[in-house]
C-alpha cells in the first residue's frame, strides 16, 4: 500500500556527500564524476526532472511539478545500475529532486511512498511527516500538536470542499469586501502594511504583485467616506514567503478578534484562490494561538509535526 509524504525541504540535509560518495566508486570504473542535471520547462510550477548523469551516461531520472506544484513524481532508473543499487540510486534522485524544489522556492514538498518503505533513508526520513488520511473527521485537538508553540498547518486541496463563506459580510456595523487587490492598488496597500504590520510582511504583500494573477487577498470598508487607508482591515497572501504557502493572516486591532467569520472568510477566499492557481495543496504559515480554532473550522486541516520554527526567524528583522 502506497502513503503520501510531506518533505520539511528547511529540515532536508545536503545529497552532496551522497553524490560525492557516488562519483569516488562511479571513477574507478568510467573516470566521469556523477553530476545532476536539470531539464524541462523553466518555472518554478512547470513539469520538469532531474537526471544523474555519469559521462555521457543518463544514471536515473525523476519527475518534479509532475503531480502537481511542489511534488516529486515516479522516478526511472537506469538498465545498467545493477540490482542491488538501484534502490539507492532511486532515493538519490528523490533526494536531489527535492533539493531542486527547495531551490526553486518550496518549504515543503509531497511523494508518494510505500507505507512500510524499509528503505527509506535516514536523510529523508528524519524530514518526513506522514500525510494521515484527510477523509477522515478527527477533532481539531487530534490533528493538532500541542508541543509546537506555532506551527505551519497543511491542506489537501484534492478533498477541501470550500463552504459558502461569503466574500461580502457586515461586522459591527461596517460593510466589509474581501477580494482580490486591484494592481493600482499596490503602492497603497505596501505602505499601509509596512506602517501598520511592518517591513517584513510588506515584503510579502510587495510580492504578491509581482504574481500574475495576483497573490493575495485584502479586506476593505466599503464606506469610500473614509481616508483610503483606513478602508484597508487586513490582507492574506500565497506564494510569498515560499511557494505553496499561505502568509500569517494579518487584521487590524479594531477587528481581530472581534467576530470569526471575517478570518474564516479571509483564509477560505486565499484558499479558493490558491487552489484555482494550479496548486495541489497549500500550507499555512506560522499559526499560533488561532491555531485550534482554525482547525475546528477547516476540518481538511492538519498541524504539521517539526514545523516549529520552520521558516521564520531566519531572515534579518528591521
């Protein structure tokens, strides 16, 4: 029986000793070091694959982006690898595939394994989280891990099914939108987010713009009385941080917290968003006190083990 894994790409160790390693015994029989070799579409969600290549030899090749953005596929060994290599060579094409997808910009990626895969090495096990059935209706606290102090949470967008939130909602009395931004809009929403939320997740938000379509979703007051900037509540963006993943959900003080349905309906529309895109699944970054509540509204969720730190707090803070 075959399971499905997500790879934690920050938590992946180097493939170059293995590679080294494999060129010193590849020498003493042809003198050609053995090096990885990447073909396909440029992009970083086209179908593309990697090959080991020995000389003039093609070793091995594996899919990437063929399942999906951010998957790594089937992968074909070469005839002339005897038998007992072959196992081997297969998880180094695994190994320098995922590291390609990390290179192009993912966290996470996600395979197919056989469930009781003996054979799956250390350096990818010890970064491996396996994917539990997203059919089934655990409780919020089950698909959680109380250890993490936040954590990055994960979706299957092959069985979400999406409610009916609506993208028009009235909270306290202020007739809210939440949409797309227009690009007129970005120099704007830039500076409002650097003012209000900081230099980092207008970083994010700058991004997003640079996407086609573009990658984010705001809220706005549709009373146009107001100053521009106080129209603009919060915002939630994909593929900023890192590719397949959602942003913190950021909401101004005079509506966080105050009613659910606005950080339902914000978080459902960037999903829609993000599914509609070509995605096969997405991660939500960095959850940490809203994190059960979220899990009780989106029953596809699931807290990712060893997602704590992940990403954040690497780069350098103003």
């Amino acid at each position: 029986m075959a399971m499905e894994v997500l790879i934690r790409l920050y938590d992946l160790t180097s493939s170059q000793p293995l590679l080294d390693a494999l060129s010193v015994a590849a020498t003493s029989r042809d003198d050609a070091p053995v090096v990885p070799r990447f073909k396909g579409a440029a992009g970083p969600r086209a179908e593309s694959f990697v090959e080991l290549h020995q000389g003039g030899m093609v070793l091995g090749r594996c899919g990437i982006n063929v399942q999906g953005p951010g998957t790594v596929g089937d992968c074909e060994v070469a005839a002339v690898i005897a038998p007992e290599e072959r196992t081997s060579m297969r998880w180094l094409l695994v190994h320098v595939a995922l590291e390609r997808l990390q290179w192009l910009g993912y966290a996470y990626a996600m395979m197919e394994v056989s469930e009781f895969a003996d054979d799956f090495p250390p350096a990818l096990r010890q970064a491996t989280w396996w994917i539990p059935d997203s059919t089934q209706r655990k409780s919020a606290a089950a698909r959680d891990d109380k250890s993490l102090e936040w954590a990055d949470l994960f979706i299957d967008f092959r069985t979400w099914t999406p409610t009916s939130t609506p993208t028009s909602l009235t909270i306290n009395g202020r007739d809210l939108w939440v949409r797309r931004p227009e690009a007129s809009e970005e120099l704007l929403i830039v500076d409002w987010v650097r003012e209000t939320f900081g230099g980092g997740w207008a970083s994010e938000i700058h991004r997003s713009f640079s996407r086609d379509p573009i990658s984010s979703v705001i809220v706005v007051d549709r009373n146009k009385e107001l100053p521009s900037k106080d129209r603009l509540l919060g915002f939630l963006a994909y593929d900023t941080a890192r590719l397949g993943m959602l942003s913190t959900i950021a909401l101004v003080p005079e509506v966080r917290g105050r009613d659910w349905s606005l950080v339902t309906a914000l978080t459902e529309e960037c999903l829609r968003e993000a599914r509609a895109s070509g995605m096969t699944y997405a991660v939500l970054g960095g959850v940490g006190n809203a994190r059960l509540a979220a899990l009780r509204t989106f029953s596809a969720l699931w807290t990712i083990p060893g997602s704590c730190p992940g990403i954040f707090g690497r780069g350098v803070r103003n």
